[in-house]
C-alpha cells in the first residue's frame, strides 16, 4: 500500500500583513512547446514581435535559468502541478497510455493521493480555474474538477485541432467542466477560446482571489493559424516555422487581452503573473532554442530550460534579472507564499520558494542540485556543473551506462561542446553520487512512452552524445 501524502497548509509571517489581508490574484500561464529564442524576454523576438509577454518581463522578474523537470509534456506538467519531481509518483515518461509491469490503465495520470497547485490554492479560499490543455490524465478521478480546480474549460488529451472538429475523440473534446460542448457552435480559434474563458473567469470573481491556470495549447502541432495572423508574419520556410510565427503573434496578443483585462479591472497591481514553457522547441526548424542546445525530449539545455517570467508588481521589484537556476517546482510554494501561507514541511515538496530571493531578502542560489530522469538519461545540476548520464531504463536491474558519463561547465560553455569527465574526476563522481543518492527512493514508472516507446528510447542515445 502506498503512504498517504498528508497535505497541511498554515498560515506564516512570509509577507506583511496588509499584503496577507489582502491576497494576490495569481496567474500561470504556460504555452507549449515553444523555442526558448522565439521571444523577446530571451533575447530572441526575431521570429515575430511578443510585446505583451516581454511587458511582463518589464514589469516584473526574468528567471535566465528558469527550468521545467522534463523535456515533454506529461510529466513536465506532473512536477509543475505538484510541486515534486514527477518521478516520486512514477509520473516519469510521456503519453500515458501503455501501463509498465505491475500498473494498469488506472494508473496513467496524475496520482491520486499527490495534492495539486489547485488543491492548494483553493483551500486558501481561492476560487479556482483550469483552461486550456491538461494532458495529466483522462479517467474522471484525474480530471481538474477532482483535481482542485473548480472549473474546467480545455481538454484532457496532449494535442488537437485548433478549429472546431465535429466528432472529436474523448482526450480531444473541449469540455466545460465535465460536458463536452458543442464545438461547431462556439469553437472558433481555441487560442482566441482559452483566453475568453479566462477573461470572464476573471469578470465574475474579480471581487476574491482567484487562482487561473491557463495552459495554452499554442505553439504545439498541429500548426494552425488565422489568415490575418498569417497576413501580419512574414512569410518564411519552412511553412510550419511562418505558421508558428503567426500562432505566437496570437498567443501574445491574447496575453495582451488578459493584461488590459487587469488594467481595466485595477487588479495588474495585486496579481502575481507567471509565464513559462512547458519544455524546449521541438527538433524541426520550427522552433528556435537559439543559443541552447538540444530540442524537445532531450536533456541539453534546449530541452529542459524554458522562459520563465515571475510579475507581481505590488511586491516584486520590476525589470529585475534573476541569474540563479530556478524550477517549474518551485510555482507551487511561491504562490501559497503570495497568499501567505506555506505547505506543512510534511508533504515533501521539492520545490522552493522564490519570494525572498526575488526580492533580496535572502542571497545565494534557491536550489544547491537539481535532477531530471526521463527513461534511459538522468541530469544533474549544482552551480556551472551539469553531469549527463545516459545508462538502461529504471526498469531494468542493470543500470548498465551506455555511453561515457559527460560533465559540462555550462559558465564556461553554454553550448555544451565539451566533455570535462575526464579532467575532472572527483566532481564528475560526486555528481553522480548525488544523482544516485536522488533516484534510490524514486517511484517504478507507471507507463512507457507511448506505444512506439522503443524508438524513444534508441532515439535517447542517439541525441544524447557528446559529438553534435
């Protein structure tokens, strides 16, 4: 039998207390897939202007380092809803559907017994909302109305027309909370679609906290994109990267709604606001990770590094750059800190939170190690160092290594273009003892990668090699 997790929150002295009395409105908003270079915050923006995301960034905190603890969708989002490394709970591979040895199909999604950012915020007294892509389980028990959010509107499955579809599958449907809708009849442009959910959610509660998940499907496939958009990009090759361009044109002009909503409510002063990406841009020429190395489902930084804006401009200092690596984990603790509470030490987070750092009241990095796994390769982090391990799949007795373990100093090289393993024994081993030590208590993974998991996992090999 598994433990049972116990989730407590008590109310602390993080913030003053007439910010506690009166609680931020708190925001997360995620896009999808997109490449870390294809915004101006990053530095990029020459794929299509994204005024009213790089606002956010002036307006508030740019995370350099910001990270996400996988580099596909599934279970980035399992660590980023829970506040824990997903491989805990077994939540370590992408599409859920093929359950491993000793699992069933009960058992893909987010598990039961870990509580959610939902959960959480709601019980501070939040009224709560998810909109947009789940992809964290299809059975009803993990649906987000069981999951801590009060409301639905989006989809439960990983990606889906853009447009209305007539008969779509079960994970594709748009659903409002648990009932489908007629998709012909109110269906236009689901980008368009997520973000009017989310500005009536906001009209009809804006007078008590509330807490929205907005979870973009843009820029994931398939690339859809309206003709006036596409009219507004330049026209470039190959045509997925012109309609990507023309799909982040939309999901930044759509963030410009919610924003004027804010404005013209007088909440932007009192809402915490956090924009990040659920993973790197995909292996094609249609995103951009620029600099960065490596793409989706990968573990150079390209797959696992993601923009990462933190806005709260009643408390947070404003334009500000934090340097230090940060996590998707560490949402969760920061945002009950903004509502002036903390999670009870018992729940185990992983996460941090970010709140004293942001704001100069405690110096120094938030995390000392930070750890990915995904199937066949694991990561560790701690200061410039970054140990990759590439060995057999957790299922496997032997964690036999299947290509020489391979340490980056990421100050000294950003690119990751050389192996310093060998230069550098003693840190190289005390790495892995600490990423060893991290996986000794981690949870069997409940389900592979999908039907076709055995390509992925040679396809893991194959990115993961120190030669490029």
């Amino acid at each position: 039998m598994k433990p049972t997790i116990v989730f407590l929150v008590v109310a602390v002295a993080l913030l003053p207390y007439s910010v506690r009395a009166a609680q931020p409105n708190v925001i997360v908003i995620l896009s999808d897939d997109a490449g870390y270079a294809d915004f101006g915050v990053t530095g990029g923006g020459t794929l299509v202007p994204t005024p009213h995301i790089d606002r956010l960034a002036r307006e508030g905190i740019f995370c350099r380092q910001g990270y996400v603890t996988a580099s596909t969708c599934t279970p980035s989002r399992m660590g980023l809803m829970s506040g824990r490394y997903q491989q805990r709970f077994g939540a370590e591979c992408n599409v859920p559907t093929i359950p491993t040895p000793g699992y069933t199909k009960e058992d893909l999604g987010l598990d039961t017994e870990q509580r959610t950012l939902g959960d959480a915020m709601k019980a501070q007294g939040y009224r709560t909302m998810a909109i947009g892509k789940w992809h964290l389980g299809e059975l009803p028990k993990y649906h987000p109305n069981q999951r801590g959010f009060d409301e639905f509107y989006g989809f439960l499955g990983g990606s889906r027309s853009y447009w209305a579809t007539k008969q779509p599958s079960h994970g594709r449907a748009i659903r409002r909370n648990e009932k489908a809708v007629d998709e012909l009849a109110e269906i236009t442009y689901l980008t368009d679609n997520f973000t009017d959910a989310a500005i009536d959610f906001i009209g009809r509660y804006q007078k008590q906290p509330f807490f929205l998940y907005l979870a973009y499907n843009a820029v994931h496939g398939p690339f859809h994109a309206k003709e006036e958009d596409l009219e507004q990009c330049a026209k470039i090759e190959p045509a997925s990267r012109w309609m990507v361009s023309a799909m982040t044109k939309s999901m930044d002009d759509n963030i410009g709604r919610l924003l004027a909503q804010l404005d013209g409510l007088g909440l932007t002063e009192n809402t915490l606001i956090v924009f990040l990406n659920d993973n790197g841009g995909t292996q094609e020429a249609t995103h951009s990770n620029g600099s960065l190395r490596g793409f989706k489902g990968t573990y150079w930084e390209g797959g696992i590094r993601v923009p990462y804006v933190v806005s709260w401009p009643a408390q947070l200092p404003k334009g500000k750059r934090f340097d230090h690596p940060v996590s998707s984990l560490d949402l969760l603790p920061t945002c009950l800190a903004a509502a002036g509470a903390e999670v009870d030490p018992a729940w185990a987070v992983d996460g941090v939170n970010l709140l004293p750092y942001f704001n100069g009241e405690r110096e120094g990095a938030p995390h000392e190690t930070l750890f990915w796994r995904f199937w066949r390769v694991a990561v560790a982090r701690e200061g410039a160092w970054k140990l990759l391990r590439v060995a057999e799949n957790p299922l496997e007795q032997k964690r036999e290594l299947l290509a020489p373990l391979m340490l980056i100093n990421l100050d000294d090289d950003p690119a990751e273009t050389t192996n310093l393993a060998a230069k550098f024994p003693e840190k190289t081993q005390a790495l892995l003892r600490k990423l060893e030590a991290w996986e000794k208590p981690l949870a069997r993974p409940r389900w592979y990668d999908g039907s076709n998991w055995k390509h992925w996992q040679d396809q893991q090999l194959k990115n993961h090699t120190m030669t490029p």
